[in-house]
C-alpha cells in the first residue's frame, strides 16, 4: 500500500486555502457579485492548488528519499557499532570481496589488496588520541581506518602521516552497492510510539500549567487587541483544556 505524503497534502491545502481567501477578499473589495465571486475564487484556488501540487511534489519525493537514506545508513552504522568485531570485520571482508579485492581477515582488522584496513565503528567521532594509538602501533605500516566519523583533530592527524579513512558514507556505499548490507540488523526495527503513548504524553497532569498559562496569557491579550474574539475564545478553551487535564488527565 502506498504510503500517503501527508506533509504535500497539508501543504497544498494551505496554498489552496490562502488563495482562495485571498481571492475572496480582494474581489469582495471591488464589490463584485456574490456567485462570481465564490465561483472565481474556486478557480484561482483550484488552478493554484493544481500548480503547487506538480511544482512541490518532486521536491518532498527528494527530501523523502534523502530522509530515508539516511535513517538506513545510521541504522547500518549502529549495527556495525555494536555488532562483535569479529562480525564486522566479516561483513567488510565480504564487501571488498564482492568489488573483486584481494582480502585476508584477522580476528580484529583485514588486509585489503595487502592494506590494513581497522574497524573502529564507535558512537562518537573517533579521537585524535585514538588516531594516535593506531599510529604509535603500526608504526610506518599504512593503514586505512574504517570508522562512522573523524574528530577535525582526528582526521588532521591521520592525514600529516599520510594514513586514510573509510567514513560512514563510504562504507554504507560500499554495502549498498555490492549487495552485502547485514540483515538483520541491531535495533534496525525501533518501536514507535503508539498514538496512545503520545496521548498519555500530552494530556499528562503535568501539562496542566502549561495549558493554564498559555490560556491566562490569550485572555489577557485578548484586552488589548483590535480582535480579541478569537484571544479570548482560544484562551477559554485552553483555560478549560487545563481543567479537564489536572482533573482526567494521566499520572
């Protein structure tokens, strides 16, 4: 089932609504009939509404697809963090194998083409003190690091001694494009919270004040405002929303 881009829908309503509104308002100005005006109105909204949907479409595609891009790498990249180093070496080992290199694994790093090549997938940047570790231990043998990311000292340091890194974007390329991607992964599936839970959240006895606060402040506002309908409206209802809130609402 295709999943629906509820950001595109809102978005095309909205253009559609302010169009039409705004048509209203500039025709009801010049005083033109009542039926011309809703009918006219109804077109210019519609053909807008039309125009925004095609020109906006691509664009939240793009950023949808970036967006899931991305929450797959970092899964990807949380699964080689805290998979068993062994593991990873294995599934890196598969990959290079797969683009037809050479490679030859050890329990803790791999040779590739006849390079070392060092996991050291970690949750934060690698550290310059780490790059220094592997430096003073390999001495003048080259080396590439294969980590998630580089600390700016990290990635100065590594480069002074002529040494390369295979960053979180490299790797997840490299897995991609030969097809070797662990499955399942680590945390890959991260449970959302159901509609209930976010119920529970927001009308919490605790967000009481907050609702009191926001409606006392829109009342007040509603004093020294040239429309202080809608500030009073809204803030009774928010004033009412604390009530019901303190008195039903979750521990």
């Amino acid at each position: 089932m295709k999943k629906i881009d509820l950001p595109l829908i809102l978005d095309v309503i909205f253009y559609t609504a302010c169009s039409f509104l705004l048509s209203v308002g500039i025709l009801r100005y010049f005083r033109v009939a009542t039926w011309a005006v809703f009918t006219v109105s109804v077109l210019i909204a519609l053909a807008i509404g039309t125009g925004c949907s095609l020109l906006i479409a691509h664009d939240h595609r793009k950023k949808h697809c970036t967006k899931q891009a991305q929450k797959q790498r970092e899964a990807v990249m949380l699964h080689l963090t805290l998979a068993p180093t062994g593991d990873t070496v294995a599934t890196l080992a598969a990959a290079y194998r797969a683009e037809g290199k050479e490679v030859e694994t050890g329990e803790e790093t791999l040779s590739v083409d006849g390079i070392a090549t060092i996991p050291l997938f970690t949750m934060q940047p690698v550290s310059a003190d780490a790059v220094a570790v592997l430096l003073k231990k390999y001495g003048k043998e080259n080396f590439v690091l294969a980590c998630n990311d580089l600390t700016p000292q990290a990635r100065s340091l590594l480069s002074s001694f002529g040494r390369a890194s295979a960053e979180s974007e490299e790797i997840y390329t490299l897995l991609e494009r030969t097809g070797t991607t662990p499955s399942p992964l680590i945390c890959g599936e991260i449970p959302r919270h159901p509609l209930k839970h976010k119920l529970r959240r927001t009308f919490s006895k605790k967000n009481a004040r907050p609702f009191f606060v926001s409606g006392s402040v829109l009342v007040l506002m509603s004093l020294f405002t040239f429309f202080p309908l809608y500030y009073l409206l809204t803030g009774a209802l928010l004033l009412i929303t604390s009530v019901c809130v303190r008195a039903l609402g979750y521990a």
